[in-house]
C-alpha cells in the first residue's frame, strides 16, 4: 500500500515538481488556494481549522508545507498578509504534524542570509535583510524549535514550473526575448545558486526515504551570479550572437526592486555532502535540462529555436 503525502501550498513551480516526482509511488492529495491545476483542490492554509480538518481527514504519513509568498517587493508593502502566510501558517502545519506524529518538510531559502559572506553552509547563522527573509526564517525556526520530525531545505534562486509558472529571472528573461527584446540589463552585483525544482523535488524524497531528518541546503551545485547565469540562459537559447547582455548595478532597478536583497545568497550542500546524499546537478546542467524539458513549446511558439528532442523526466 502507498503512503500518503499532503501537499499544502502546491499550486506553483516548485508544487508542480513534487507532483511530477512522488504522484507515482506515493498516494498524494495537493491543495492550494489558487487551483490551477485539476489535481489541485482547494486550500487556504493560513486557516488553520480548514488545514487541521483536510490534513487529518487524508490521513497522511508525511505532511509538506511547500507555499509562500516570495515577491520581495509585495512582502515590503503587505507585513500582516506576509507573516500571516510565511510564518503563522507554519506554526499551523507545525502544530498539525505534531498532532499526527507525521514528519513535516518546511521550504526556507538562500535569502535568510545577509550576504556579507561569499557562500554559506547549513550551519551558519541567517541574518534576515527584509521582511520576506525575516516571515521565511521566523518560519524556520519555529520548525526547528518545535517539529516532533522535520526536514527544512533551504532553496536558492528558484527555476521550474515552465512558462504558466515561472514567476522568477529566468522566465522573465526567457519572455523579454520573447517580446523581441535583444539588449538584457542585468545586475553584475548579486551571487547566488539557482535550483531546479524538479532535482530538488528528487533529493527531498531521497531524504524522506532514507530518514534523515534535520536541516539541509539543497541548491545546484556550482558558484554563480545573475549576470553569469543570464549569459548561460542566452548561450542555451543559441542567441550569444543577437542578444546583448549589458551589466548593470542593482541601483539601476532601484524603482522597481527596492526590498533589500543579500549581494551572496550563495549556499553550499555542506551536510548533504557529507552524507553523501547530494544528488543535485551544476546549475549550467540543470538550466539545460530545464529549457529542454519545460520551454522547447513555448520557444518554438515564440520563433526562438526550432524544435528539440524533449527530456522525459
């Protein structure tokens, strides 16, 4: 008989992953409160009485708690709606999986960290710039602090989820270019570690079937920043030759960016390293692999390549 696992909060890039990775050997049930999908149904889990009563209904044998708000910008202008979905609907599926003695996976990110280092390792201590960082971390360690069994990994700059989902730099680069744009200007003063969502989604079950609870970065391998990766994205396109990438510092996008972000988000799989768990690609792999599987309809569509052979994952 298959285990149970519910998905809260599984409606964007990175819920779409989990569907695509455990629907086949577990018996799941994923809810959000946007139901854009039709193996989605609904779920507002900053309720906590509706979450407590979907989550022990199904009965589950794992419970993940997968969805955020994660524009920095809206963050900044909306604290009460922010804390209210980043870190009070937390402490509902915390209280929730202690009830049923069911482990919980909690999402936290690269942006807990202020950036004053180059990299960082599971164990160094975040220092939270702005409210989206602070809502994720306040999360965190309420996890950490009061989970029976949990594990909480640690994400970076996030791609997946395709063209309907990708909200996040390499989708709007993908859709400039797209709109025929063919001068990019990107910001030559942030680092950090982009992360497949499909890959993560493979060494979170890796994790959950092995039983090693605890806390875990868990970002593609490799060092990088936004203009290298922007430069990769445009080589992967086969534009090098028609697409200028200008490098610009991010008080160029002041107007529109304002929310302060890290200069390093830059994280290293230290202790899945050293557990011999890390399954995760180099970043230029998983960036291939990404456009290959999720965009070669969309770019065909969009006149900008023909056609490839798509990657079954």
């Amino acid at each position: 008989m298959k285990k149970k696992i519910y998905i809260a909060g599984a409606g964007g890039m990175l819920g779409e992953a989990f569907y695509r990775i455990f629907r086949d050997e577990y018996d799941i049930k994923c809810t959000d409160k946007d139901v854009n999908e039709e193996w989605l149904s609904f779920l507002d889990f900053r309720n906590f009485e509706a979450y407590k009563k979907d989550v022990e209904a199904f009965k589950p044998d794992y419970l993940f708690h997968l969805g955020a708000y994660t524009d920095l910008e809206y963050c900044e202008l909306n604290l009460d709606d922010t804390y209210l979905t980043n870190t009070t609907s937390v402490e509902n599926a915390v209280f929730i999986a202690n009830k049923l003695n069911v482990p919980l996976l909690y999402i936290s990110t690269a942006g807990i960290f202020d950036g004053t280092k180059d990299f960082y390792d599971d164990w160094d201590e975040p220092n939270p710039l702005g409210h989206y960082a602070r809502s994720k971390y306040m999360g965190e360690r309420y996890v950490r602090e009061n989970a029976t069994r949990f594990i909480i990994c640690r994400a970076g700059w996030m791609m997946g989820g395709g063209p309907e989902k990708d909200k996040k730099f390499i989708s709007k680069i993908i859709k400039q270019i797209a709109a025929g744009k063919r001068e990019l200007n990107i910001v030559n003063d942030k680092d950090g570690t982009p992360t497949f969502t499909v890959d993560f989604a493979k060494n979170v079950k890796l994790l959950l079937e092995r039983e090693y609870w605890g806390l875990y970065n868990m970002v593609c391998n490799g060092e990088t920043s936004r203009y290298e990766v922007a430069k990769e994205l445009v080589s992967v396109l086969g534009l090098q030759d028609a697409v200028v990438v200008n490098e610009v510092s991010s008080s160029f996008f002041n107007d529109v960016y304002f929310a302060p972000r890290p200069p390093s988000e830059r994280l290293v799989n230290k202790k899945l390293d050293l557990r011999s768990m890390n399954i995760m690609q180099d970043w230029k792999i998983a960036l291939k692999e990404y456009i290959d599987v999720y965009y070669t309809d969309y770019l065909t569509e969009n006149n900008i390549y023909p056609a490839k052979e798509f990657i079954s994952l």
